[in-house]
C-alpha cells in the first residue's frame, strides 16, 4: 500500500528527517499488525465491555492507517511541504501513476486469486489516481478537502443506494476489472473501501505530508487535532446514540447487515456492502467500516495520533529505534509483508483450513513475530523489500519525463 509504499523523499534537516521517516516506518508497522488482526485475530462473543471495545479497535481503524499513510507518502513523494514543480513535478506524477497501475494490477490478482481478505491494493492504485488533482494544494487546502469528502462522500453512497442495482450490473459487464476482481464501481462507492469515501484518509494524510512533523510544536498541534477528531467523531455519534437509544438501535440494525427482503432485490454482483445505508439514521453510526462521517473523522483523528506517538516516541528516545528495530524493518517493506500475509492466510485458511485448529491470538503472534524476523533478517542484506524493489525498477523511466 502506500504505507505499502514507503518513500525517502523528505525535505527536513537530515537529523530530523531520519527520525520522521522511522517513525513513519513504525506506523506503517502497526498499520500491518492491525492488519493481521482484522484478518486472523480473535473475534469477542460479547458486545459490551472493555475487552470486546479492545478487540475491536483494529477493525477499520488499521486500514484507514493505511490510507492515511498512503496519502502522506504520496505528500512526501510529491515534495513534502513545498510541492513540486516543473520537470521535477512531472516526474513525481508519473511515479505515483505508475504506482497506481501497478497496485491495481497486483490488487486485482490477488482478488482474482480467491482469498477471503478484502484486498485493498487495487482500491490504492485508484486513490493514487483520484489525488493527482490534489498534489499541488496546500496543507490547509488538503484538510479542507479531505472534509469535503467525509461530508458528502456518506451522502453519496445513501444516495445511490436507492438508484437500483441495473446500471451497476450493466457496467460490470464491460468492465474488465469487474471480470478479475473489484470493478470500478465497487473500488469507487460498493466495495469494503470505496473511494468516494475512503479519499477523506488520503487527502487528510497528504495534509500531514506538507507538514514538519519533525517539529514539536506541529506535533503538539496535531495531537490536539487528533483528540478533538475523535471526539467530534466516535463521541459526538456516541452521544446521538445515548441521548436517542431507538434511533441508534434503528441505525445499527439497519447498517449491519442486508436483510433478505433487500438482498432478493439487490443482486450480490451489484451492490456488496458491508454496511447497507438503507435508511437516513445509518449516516449516524461509527461503526468499522459503516463509512458514515463520525467514522472518517473519528479513524482520522486516531490515524494522526498513532502517527504523531510514533513520530515522537523515536525522535525523543533514540534507544526505542534499537528495541523496536524489527517492527521498524517491517515498516520498511510493508507491501510485500502485506502480500505475503494474504498469502498466508489463503494458505493456512482458505484452501487448507490449519489455521482453524489454532488459537487465534496464536495464529496473530505468529503472523507477527515471523513477519518481524523475516524482515529484520532481508534488512540486514537489503535496503529495500522484494516488492519494494520491482516497484522501485518500475518507477525509474519517470526519470526520462522532461
């Protein structure tokens, strides 16, 4: 992912940049570890209590990460706080174009492939492309639109959610992407992160991107930003729900599922939803993945403060960069220890079922220690991932743009 897709390009004084960038790389890896949570971690049998609001936290919250992440990468890539221009512009859009293609082809062969994991490459490569437009705004500029779509991107999915499902099927039957994997209108409005929404991440971590992170008081700033985000998101929702318990009520049990009376009129090549916005009281939850408001702007404020702890917590204690060396190391290659956790769980799961005879938390300790000590080992020979290093090749002819 772009998180997947790490990028050195930095601006800062070298001292500073070096403690940014291995923060960013810590982040990456707890975006992966979340990951691999969501994916083979422990589900809790009892909605309430402090235990089942832990085991919940990766849910949605680890990939939004990701695409916050991802747009800070496309930032950085992009010129970091001053955006670049001329040749130089021309040659980072063609980079970050190339990156697109490339994630959406990768992406669309690992849907292809049959794994149960919702891949989120492909959705990637059409962020990068929907934030060409962008890469020259300012960090004010990019918080303004990534509020932009948090607002109406919800709006746009309830509002297509009573057009019917024939023009929906009509496209996928000329798209080819629809004929391999995830079809433009599922990675633009129908699918697990549709960008319509899921843009609101990228823009907001671009914003990041243009900012001196490096600077204490930045950090201070944002980390103020990050808790009011999630106040204004998960508690501002939460008190809807206190304050009005049967509209809550009405909203969960219309969001979280499809009811049979609406999946016999909506095929399932049509319209897949996680969360079904059938009713106006949906756009009032902030639930993983219901993609309303208070969910973007609440998984915004926890992406920056994750990012901003990271960023701090290695600039201020330098002994942390040793002890926390083998998660930094899978920061580094986030793509292909994402590719290759899909892998596994198509593997241990999918095909052969193994992993269903361990314990849950296991199979995640597991995903983690082993991709950790794969990744310190590869670093210790290698500057950069395996997939890191095709994409980096692929990249190289943008030094031809004139």
């Amino acid at each position: 992912m772009t998180t997947l897709l790490r990028t050195d390009v930095d601006t800062a004084s070298p001292a500073r940049s070096t403690a940014r960038i291995v923060g960013l790389d810590l982040a990456r890896a707890l975006a992966v570890f979340g990951m691999f949570y969501a994916h083979v971690g422990p589900v809790s049998e009892d909605d309430s209590g402090f235990g089942s609001w832990l085991m919940s936290l990766p849910h949605g919250r680890s990939s939004a990460l990701f695409a916050t992440l991802a747009g800070l990468a496309l930032a950085l890539l992009s010129g970091g706080a001053t955006p670049r221009t001329g040749r130089s512009g021309r040659q980072a859009l063609t980079r970050i174009v190339i990156r697109a293609a490339c994630l959406l082809a990768l992406g669309t062969a690992l849907t292809a492939w049959g794994t149960s994991v919702d891949v989120i490459l492909a959705y990637y490569g059409l962020y990068f492309l929907l934030a060409l437009p962008f890469l020259r705004l300012s960090a004010r500029s990019l918080f303004i639109a990534a509020g932009g779509f948090a607002l109406l991107g919800p709006l746009v999915l309830h509002g297509l959610w009573y057009l019917g499902s024939d023009w929906v099927a009509a496209v996928d039957r000329v798209d080819p992407f629809a004929w391999w994997g995830n079809g433009v209108l599922w990675l633009l409005f129908f699918g697990t992160y549709p960008a319509v929404t899921w843009m609101a991440y990228v823009l907001a971590g671009m914003a990041l991107g243009r900012l001196d992170l490096a600077a204490t008081a930045t950090r201070v700033r944002l980390a103020v930003a990050a808790v009011a985000a999630m106040l204004a998101g998960y508690g501002v929702s939460w008190l809807i729900g206190f304050l009005f318990p049967r509209l809550e009520a009405f909203a969960a049990s219309s969001s979280s599922s499809m009811s049979s009376e609406s999946s016999s009129e909506i095929s399932d090549e049509a319209l897949k939803y996680d969360f079904v916005p059938d009713s106006p009281s949906w756009l009032l939850v902030a639930e993983s993945h219901s993609g309303t408001t208070f969910e973007l702007v609440g998984n915004i404020g926890v992406a920056t403060a994750v990012i901003v702890a990271a960023v701090t917590l290695l600039n201020r204690f330098r002994r942390a960069r040793w002890w926390l060396a083998p998660a930094i190391a899978v920061g580094t290659m986030s793509l292909t220890a994402y590719v290759a956790h899909i892998a596994g769980v198509w593997f241990l799961l999918d095909i052969n079922e193994y992993g269903f005879a361990i314990s849950p938390w296991l199979l995640w300790g597991a995903f983690v220690v082993v991709t950790m000590l794969l990744a310190l080992t590869w670093k210790r020979f290698f500057t950069r991932g395996p997939l890191e290093y095709l994409l980096h090749a692929a990249t190289r002819v943008a030094a031809r743009v004139r």
